[in-house]
C-alpha cells in the first residue's frame, strides 16, 4: 500500500467514524427519551424503527439541554468516543506510514532475523552442532547440511562451536584436534556413547591406523592403492599437473603397495620404504622378483609386474630419479614412533556407521608437528571419506546406518583434498555432515582456489569479528543492503526574525549495507553472525560451554589411552601368507676366452703402463653401454696384463699398438 492511499484513508476513515458517531448519539437519546412527540417526527424507519438525521441530535441538545443534561452529556461522550477512536486509529495509520517509508525496499530489503523466522528454522531445539545464543536460548543445527565456521585465531570458536557440539552430538564423530583440547574435553562423555579412539602418531601411547591394511582385497585393490599412491605423492595438496618423475613414482608405488600386501609379513608403509631402499638387496633384484614371483592365482599380479617392467626398461639413471622420487615421499614413515602408530588398525572405518554404538575418532597432531604430518593426515581423511561415502551409499535408501558428523578445525591447513571438496556437494544426502572451521576466507582461498565450492556447499555459516578486509567485505555482500529513509530540513526567513518563516523537511531514500566492512571488523567480541540459507541474518551471541550450565555437567574426565599392543582389528590381509619363491632359470655355461699374443714391442715397460692405463678406463667405459653379448677375449703381453670384453681389447690392443690400424676399432 503506497503513502497516498493510507493518507486519503485515513481521512475518510476519520469522517466516517465521525458520522457514524452522530447516528449512535441522536438513536441513543431518542431511544432515551422515549421518543416523545417534542423531538419531532422521525426521518425514516428503518426495519420498523425510527431513525432521525444524525444531525437533530445537535438541534435537541440546544434546545433541551436544560430538560435533560445527563442524556445529552452521555449523548455527547458516545459521539466523542467514536471521534477518539477514529483519531487513535489515524495516529496508528500515520505510525504505519511512517514505518512504510522507513522500510522500504527500493534499494534493498535486507535485515535481521525475527524471533518467528529463528524458531521455524528449528534452531533452538535438538542437540545438533552448536551456533551460538540468540535471546539466552542456545542456536543449534541438527539438519544434515554443513556448517562452515569463520574465525580468527583465539575468538572462541573453539569453546564456543567444536566443544559444546562434541558434548551433545549423540551419533559417530570425528574431529580433527590439532591442540587436543577436543579429546581432553569431550572424550570422557562420548565414551558413554560408543567407542572412542585417539590417533596421535608423535605419540607412543596412542590408537593405530595402518593405511595399507584398509585396502580392500579383491577388485577394489588396485582402487584403493592408486587411492593411496596418490595421495602419497601430493603430501601438500598442491600439485596441479605433474612432471615425469611424480607419474612414474605413482606408478611404482601402487604396485609396490600391491607387493607388500601380497608377500610381505609387515605390511606397512615403512615397510614399503624398506624394501625400496634396502641395502641387502639392489633394486633390479627386487624388481626382477616382482616380475616373475606369482603371487595372485598362481601367477604374477599384473599391475605389480607392470610397474616392475617399467621401471627394468627404463635407463639406469631415469630409473634411480624414479626410486628416489618414490622414497622421498616414504621418508616420514622412517621415523620408529609413526612406525609403529601405523603397523596395524585399532579400528575399522566401517564401525562408524555400521557399528552396534556410536564411534568416535580423535585425529591429535601437535600444531608444531602439523607441518611435517600434514601428510599422513591427508591420507587418512581421504581414505576414511571415501571408505564412509562408498559405505553410507548402500544404506541412503534404507536409512539404517549411523550419522557421522566431520568436526574439522583449521582444515585449509591440510592443503587441498580434492575428494572432499566435491564430496561435500552429495554427501550429506549420505547423512555426512561436516562442520568445517577456518580463520578467514584468504585461508580457505589459499588452499583451495579463488573459485572454491567450500562455500556454496555450507548452508550454514557463522562468522566472528574478522581481521581482513576481505573476508570483511565479503561478510557485508552477504548481509546485503537495506533502503534507508534520510530526512533533510531546510530552513527560510530573516536571521534577526524571532521565528524562521519556513521550515522545509525532505526525505530521500538511499542504500545503505546492514553492516558495512568496518562494522563487520569491529564487531563485539560477544557477538557473532548466523547465515541461514534462504532466511535473514541472525545476529547472534557467542556461548562459552564453561559457563553454561547445560554442558557444565557433561564435561568429565579425558580417557586414558595405553601404549599399542595387540593384533589389532581384523583386515582382508591377515590371512595372506607369503607365496614361495620359484626357483631361479638355469643359466648358461660361460664360453672359454679366445686367447691372442702379441709380441712385446721395444718401449720401456713405463711407457706401456701410461698409454695402457687411459685405455683399459675408455674400454670399461664402453662395455657398460654394449647390449651386444660376446664372448669375452684376453690379449695378454710380456707385463702380465689381462683385459676382459671384445671392445677392452680392441683398445687396449692399440694402446700397446699405436700403429695398428686395425678397421673393427
């Protein structure tokens, strides 16, 4: 409704209540008076009643006023009413006009959620991942869309999102805790729950994953190890295209894993990295087994003599770039404490959703260790996404399996995982949620790309006082732009007059952000912003778990983890023995040297020995870059020197010969 029509409203509605007023008046005193013969004979009769001119009732108060004061006065007061009521109702509609004005959408109609909006987006009830407080009521997300936290360094996004979430998300949990306050906080309570499993590899009292023993036998094998090998040889996730050594060593690595798994009794990946650089046995002997050696069906495993064959066509110096490349990306798992956190798995990844109880993982790294581990924590979150994504799809139709909820602080720092940015786009159809937290949009734009669908894929996002302007001015575009109504007065007359003769007011609408970059920059360390998908903004409040008394009394005890011992939990492999080793093919018998004499020439022993030394070293030289396979020929002379190979002794023999033009030299 535009201003000019409540304007022209307001005063006929006025009018009318006046009227209306008037005919209640003049019917009520008539009827009072009991219609006698003095007031006149009425206008008309309506429904077999009298009814007089609203307007008599004014005539009759004149005349008769003295008669009958009390029935006019209450007369009056009915008429006075209605003209009260019409005029608090004009007020009301001018408050409407006025508001109208103010919110207007011309520029833009953004604004903060009402308290209606909140409760129908269902955020004040259930025990999913924690927002924040909104009105002493705690904000809490227990939908299957994932939440994307922006915060900087030490504003309590720890305290006020991943801990409180942790003491009341009932089903299978993972958290990446880089400091360990999530395990020394929520562990004691989730071990109530189900399971619970602390994987710190810097650590020698800690749960064991082994990733070579979560590839599953059968067709899924070759899958799973280029799976693994890739992840291997990108540990900072930020390869784009690679170069010729990267490929191959992807390629040997996979049929290395396949080879360990396959004969190997520890099979490990530092077991791998042995057995490419063992000082026992050279390369070429390793490679020439796992061309031959049947291991699968009675024969060799076709992608493990694949790369071994590569690698035994290609040239001594391209080989060795090759191995070394692949070793380089083993060297971590050198180290004895990591060795052995990764010898066997305390836990299988299908109990996270197929489990009898709810499961949850602790994955603890030192932050002054998170550089030099960021790879093997890539690895396992690839494999442990993957394994959950293929498993959850054969129950997205039944429904039965368990929700599993990703609490993944500072994860841009693990570099880009390719699988899960797009994973997250479908796996919450999976009932995956992932709650992803970062200090700032540059952080997530540094590992994952400018374009990055981290951000589409979050249909719920909170965001704390930033200190960037680019995640500042990207939290203002979110919010949006209002239309503001400004008012301008104007004032006319004489400077000395006692009163301006004109005072003129003009309102102008104009844009305005809901808040601009700097107000998002300088947000109150209490407060935070909610975005909802498809709703307004919440401004919210920052929660403290420690001071509320809804997780006051679920915070117990951190359990304690024993150092590893034990089998471990069962895999596909543990019932793969070694295959036996075939004998080795017959060689054949050396063929006798061809012997040849020459006749001593008349030099001096000295001489011979200076012009025979370079060549015997240009002979050597060249018989390591001969294919051709010749019997081998010895030129002896008078000082009792012998050289092995038809090319050795062509040269040599014009060494002791200067002379000798001999034309197969």
């Amino acid at each position: 409704m535009s201003a000019g029509r409540i304007y022209w409203g307001q005063i006929l509605f006025v009018l009318g209540a006046i009227v209306l007023g008037a005919i209640a008046a003049t019917q009520w005193t008539a009827h009072t008076l009991g219609y006698q013969s003095a007031l006149g004979a009425p206008d008309a009769h309506v429904f077999g009643w009298p009814f007089f001119a609203p307007w008599r009732f004014f005539g009759w108060w004149f005349q008769y006023d003295s008669y009958a004061r009390a029935i006019f006065e209450q007369g009056a007061l009915i008429l006075l009413s209605f003209t009260a009521g019409a005029v608090a109702t004009s007020f009301l509609f001018s408050l409407w006009r006025a508001r109208e004005a103010k919110t207007s959408d011309t520029y833009g109609s953004a604004r903060w959620a009402r308290a209606k909006e909140i409760r129908k987006l269902g955020l004040t009830s259930g025990d999913g991942v924690v927002l924040g407080t909104w009105q002493r009521q705690i904000l809490r997300h227990d939908g299957d869309e994932h939440v994307l936290v922006v915060a900087p360094t030490n504003t309590g996004k720890s305290v006020g999102i991943s801990l409180p979430t942790g003491l009341v998300w009932r089903h299978s949990f993972i958290a990446l805790d880089l400091k360990g306050e999530n395990w020394r906080v929520t562990s004691g309570l989730r071990a109530s729950f189900g399971p619970v499993f602390r994987f710190e590899p810097t650590a020698t009292a800690t749960h064991r994953y082994n990733p070579l023993t979560q590839i599953r036998r059968g067709e899924a094998e070759v899958r799973d190890a280029q799976v693994l090998a890739d992840m291997l040889v990108d540990p900072e996730g930020a390869l784009g295209a690679r170069n010729h050594w990267q490929l191959r060593a992807f390629e040997l690595l996979v049929g290395a894993v396949l080879w360990v798994l396959y004969v190997e009794q520890k099979k490990t990946l530092a077991r791998l990295g042995e057995i490419l650089a063992d000082p026992q046995r050279p390369i070429l002997e390793l490679l020439e087994e796992m061309l031959r050696r049947p291991i699968k069906d009675g024969a060799a495993h076709p992608v493990v003599a694949a790369a071994a064959r590569q690698l035994l066509d290609m040239a001594e110096a391209e080989r060795s770039g090759v191995v070394s490349t692949a070793l380089g990306y083993l060297a971590l798992y050198r180290d004895p404490i990591l060795a052995r956190a990764t010898e066997v798995s305390d836990f299988n990844i299908a109990d996270l959703i197929e489990g009898a109880r709810p499961v949850s993982l602790y994955l603890v790294v030192p932050p002054e260790e998170l550089s030099r581990l960021k790879a093997l924590l890539r690895l396992v979150l690839n494999q442990v996404l993957k394994r959950l994504t293929e498993i959850a799809g054969r129950h997205a139709d039944t429904a039965d399996g368990r929700r599993v909820l990703l609490m993944l602080d500072e994860f841009p720092q693990l570099g880009r995982l390719d699988f899960f940015e797009h994973a997250l786009a479908y796996i919450r159809g999976y009932r995956i949620k992932a709650c992803l937290v970062a200090q700032s949009l540059n952080q997530i734009a540094q590992a994952y790309g400018e374009h990055s669908s981290i951000l589409d894929n979050a249909h719920i996002r909170v965001a704390f006082a930033c200190n960037d302007e680019r995640t500042a001015k990207r939290l203002s575009d979110m919010l949006g732009v209002t239309t503001e109504t400004r008012s301008q007065m104007n004032y006319a007359g004489s400077r000395m007059a006692p009163w301006l003769g004109h005072t003129m007011v003009s309102r102008q609408e104009v844009p305005r952000a809901l808040l601009t970059p700097g107000e998002v920059m300088q947000l109150p360390p209490d407060e935070s912003l909610v975005f909802v998908g498809g709703s307004p903004p919440i401004r919210a409040r920052k929660l403290r778990y420690f001071a509320e008394p809804t997780f006051q009394g679920r915070v117990r005890a951190p359990i304690l983890v024993s150092p590893p011992n034990g089998p471990g939990a069962p895999s596909d492999w543990d019932t793969v023995a070694p295959p036996p080793l075939p004998p080795a093919p017959a060689s054949k018998p050396a063929e006798p040297p061809v012997r040849t004499r020459r006749a001593p020439r008349a030099q001096d022993a000295k001489q011979q020995a200076f012009s025979f030394a370079p060549a015997v070293a240009a002979a050597a030289a060249l018989d390591t870059q001969s294919t051709t396979v010749e019997p081998p020929v010895v030129i002896e002379d008078d000082l009792g020197a012998a050289i092995a190979g038809p090319t050795t002794a062509i040269v040599a023999q014009f060494a002791l010969d200067p002379d000798n033009h001999d034309p197969s030299f």
